[in-house]
C-alpha cells in the first residue's frame, strides 16, 4: 500500500496546518493571537471586559469557528492535490500535461490568470486511456446537452475539483461560468469533481443547464454522475476503496485537529 501512504500525506499534508489556526480578532495578516493576546486585547476593551467576552470560552469559540473554516479549505487543497496525483499515476500524465490555465480581464481593467485544478487532453493518452476518455466523454456531452456546447467533439476535459459546493456566491458563480465558455472555446469539456455529495441545487442545476459537467460524490455508477466512478471505471483508480481502506486514519488525524481547534 505505498502508493496509499503517498496519497494520504498528500491529502492531509494541508489539512494539519489547521491545529496550528489561531483567530486575528481584526489584527490583518498576523499569525493570528494566543489566548493570553486575545485576553490582553479584550480585557483592555472596557465594553468587551464589561460584557465578559474576554473570557476564554469566547477565545476558544472564536477559534473553532475560523479553524473550521481552514479545515474544510485545506480539505478542498487536500483534494484537488489528491486528484491530480491519481491521474499522474493511472494515466501517466505529467504535471505539465495536467495544467491548464486562461487570462481574463477583470471588473478593474487589470488582468489576471485562471488556473484549474487538472485537465485530460486526449493528445497526451495512451491509445487504450484515450478511447476510454473519448467514450467517457462523449457520454458526458449527452449528460450536459451537446447543443449548449458548441463543440461536436471536445479534445479533452478540465476539471475544477472542489470538497463540497454549499455556498451559492454569485462572485464564485460568475467565475465557474466564465471558466466553462473558455473550456469550450479551448475544445475542452468544463467539469467539476466534488468529493463531498453537499452541492447546493440551485447551482448543479445551472452549471448543468449551462453544459458544464458536474460530478459529485454520490456513490453511483454513473461516471457522469459520480466522482468515484468516474475515477474507477474511466481512470482506473478506485478512490471509494481508499477512502475505506484508511477511513480510521483518516478520522482519527481530522479528530484531533477538531479537539486542538475547540481547546482555547
């Protein structure tokens, strides 16, 4: 199981950085305070002192909320390394081969790059992963609807991977759409992997509507539909197994992270 053991320092290598999360309480970019900084600053406060906030269940309360918020971040990072480390390993695609990016002009004026998360070009595929993804592909179109493409034939596909879709910002909305017209333009399918089944509706319906493909991890097999069919049956990796194989390790490193980010 070494390329197990890769994968999951991979995974988690970000995730930890989390235990270390401590809360700025408006203090910009510092490293953030300890709970004698934090008590320091809002003893100083009378109206804070006054209402008891300085207490150190208010530190810890602080704490766990911002770190919780770091820990779904880093899982996200956590997951797109994972991503794309499987399709270097299964398709032999080097870290090159996987990029894809685009430049846009922002609201500003100014200019600015878009860079995804991994990209599958047919080109760069052995003759047996290229028909594979060709097929895969072209039961995807028929998922998505292939008159809102454009593109009879897509020569590859890019993904945006993600841990989970809650939020519905229009910032972040506008940014994916945007994202899938390039994709179409460049000849690639747009895609999203999430590797959580938390989608918002409201947004897999649009992004779907709009023709970009939207996997989840929903344990289906349709490798339309779900993130780990699409790794098992089209990439060849089976990513549902590894996550059972290592569930306990997995839970036990994400616990104590928990447990350090409640402790004040």
């Amino acid at each position: 199981m070494q390329f197990d053991e890769q994968l999951l320092e991979i995974f988690l290598a970000p995730v930890r950085k989390c235990a270390l999360y401590k809360p700025a309480f408006g203090k910009g970019k510092s490293e953030g305070l300890t709970l004698s900084g934090f008590r320091a600053l809002y003893g100083s406060d009378y109206f804070y002192a006054w209402l008891g906030l300085d207490d150190p269940s208010v530190y810890a309360a602080h704490k766990a909320a911002g770190g919780l918020t770091s820990v779904y971040r880093q899982i996200g990072i956590g997951s797109e390394r994972l991503f794309r480390s499987i399709l270097n390993h299964s398709l032999g695609l080097s870290e090159s081969q996987l990029n894809w990016s685009y430049d846009y002009q922002k609201p500003d004026g100014k200019f600015g790059t878009h860079t995804l998360d991994a990209a599958i070009r047919l080109e760069d595929l052995s003759d047996r992963d290229s028909n594979r993804i060709k097929e895969w592909l072209s039961l995807s179109q028929q998922t998505v609807g292939s008159s809102s493409s454009g593109v009879i034939a897509p020569v590859g596909v890019v993904f945006e991977v993600r841990q989970g879709y809650k939020s519905a910002d229009s910032k972040r909305q506008n940014a994916d759409l945007r994202y899938g017209v390039r994709a179409y333009q460049a000849g690639l399918l747009p895609a999203f992997a999430i590797m959580s089944s938390q989608v918002s509706e409201p947004v897999l319906r649009r992004y779907r509507s709009d023709g970009m493909l939207v996997l989840t991890g929903v344990l289906d097999n349709d490798p339309t539909v779900s993130t780990f069919a699409f790794l098992n049956q089209v990439v060849g990796f089976n990513l549902e197994g590894f996550f059972e194989r290592n569930r306990k390790r997995l839970q036990t490193e994400i616990k104590q992270i928990i447990v350090e980010l409640l402790s004040p």
